[in-house]
C-alpha cells in the first residue's frame, strides 16, 4: 500500500510539473495570438466610421466578434498593423452578444478554444484587444469569477484583466495562449476596479447551431424587412 501510494504520489507531482511547464510566459502568449487579435472599424451609410472594437480569428476566414460592435455598421473592416480586408457578417446571435465575420484572403491562425469546464477561478489570463482604438493591446490578470445563470450555466467569466471602449469582442487568453472568452464589459464607474467580464468561449463554437435556430424564427421586423426586399 505505501509503495502504491509513493507512485501515485510521484504521478501526481509529475503531472503537476509538465502543467507548469505548460504554462507560457506573458511575453509568449502575446507573439503566439497577438497576430490572430484584429481590430474593428465599422463605417455608417454616408462612409463616416461608426464605431470601432476588436475580433479573434477562430476559423479560415472567420473572426469572432460581439454583436453589439457591429450595430448599424454599413460596411465593416478588420485591420492589423498594415494590413486590412472588409468583412462580411456570416453568423449571429444577439441573444448571447457573439457574432463571426467573414474576411476574403484573411490568412491568420484560428486560436485554440479553452472549453468553458476548464476555466477555474484564480487561473492566469491575459486580455488582448483595441481598448481606445490602441491596437494590440495586452493586460494581465486573474479569473476573479465564473459568473452563472438561474440554471447554473456560466454566462460570463469574471476577470481583473483590464479593458476598456474597443476592447469589446477582443481576446482574454489563458497562459498556454488558448481563448477563454472574449471580453465585452468594463468597469464603467469611478468606483468599480477591476470589474471586467468576458463571453464564454464555449458561445463561438456553438454559434453555427445556434444561428441556425435563431434564423428559423425571424422577428417581426426582419420578416417585414424580407418581404419587402422580395417585392
């Protein structure tokens, strides 16, 4: 029995040292994902910028976004450094506030997606993002909570990662660079520090589903928009 329980003793400190050698630098995680963090810059009708925040790449093509930076946007662009394609809307749910662009010719990495379960609360995290349009940004902090609805589902993860405007839609990544949420809230009064929260990433990779459904139950005004562009 005590040599059964010395190897599983020894088991245990093994694996506990190859997740701490697991575990990248800040310094890493940021060359690692940085190139697949982008910004974005939405125009109005009259080609005057609307509003602007930040996506991640998560598919050939393919950026994962907030809704709510979309709003009313006639044209969207995705930019990184000097580099920039228009992007079309492909998939939606506004319920949950996520929503994927499709860019033509777009030839960044999709990040590696974090499941949700595996998020524990004092974990490392990094948030990368357009806070105030400062493209590729990059603040440190910790999972302060994993916040759940009435039925016990996490809905948003609780952060001390700083964001700010434009970081809506960007990247808050674990320390071996995997996508844990995009952030889309910040403290937004004086005396509220360290008050920010992102979507579970779990919410992109059942979007395609979810759009499904959703598309299958269009709203008043959508049907009336769809007959009007049929006559």
């Amino acid at each position: 029995m005590k040599r059964g329980a010395r190897l599983a003793a020894a088991l245990c400190l093994a694996a506990a040292h190859a997740l701490a050698a697991a575990a990248l630098t800040p310094a890493e995680v940021y060359a690692l994902v940085s190139p697949s963090v982008w910004r974005v810059v939405t125009y109005d009708v009259d080609g005057l910028p609307l509003s602007q925040g930040s996506a991640v790449v998560v598919g050939p093509e393919a950026l994962a976004t907030n809704c709510h930076v979309l709003a009313k946007a006639k044209r969207v662009v995705v930019r990184h450094e000097q580099t920039s394609f228009d992007a079309k809307l492909e998939l939606w749910d506004t319920p949950r506030d996520v929503c994927q662009l499709r860019a033509a010719g777009l030839t960044a990495a999709p990040v590696r997606i974090a499941p949700t379960a595996s998020v524990v609360v004092g974990e490392n995290v990094y948030a990368i993002g357009t806070p105030r349009g400062l493209e590729l940004t990059m603040s440190a902090g910790l999972v302060s909570s994993l916040r759940r609805n009435t039925a016990g589902q996490i809905i948003l993860v609780q952060t001390s990662a700083s964001i700010s405007g434009g970081s809506s839609g960007g990247g808050l990544f674990d320390d071996s660079g995997a996508l844990v949420g995009l952030t889309t809230i910040g403290s937004v009064t004086g005396d509220a520090q360290n008050l920010n929260f992102a979507i579970p990433a779990d919410w992109i990779v059942e979007l395609p589903d979810r759009h499904a459904r959703l598309s299958k139950k269009p709203t008043s005004a959508a049907s009336a928009a769809a007959a009007g562009a049929s006559r």
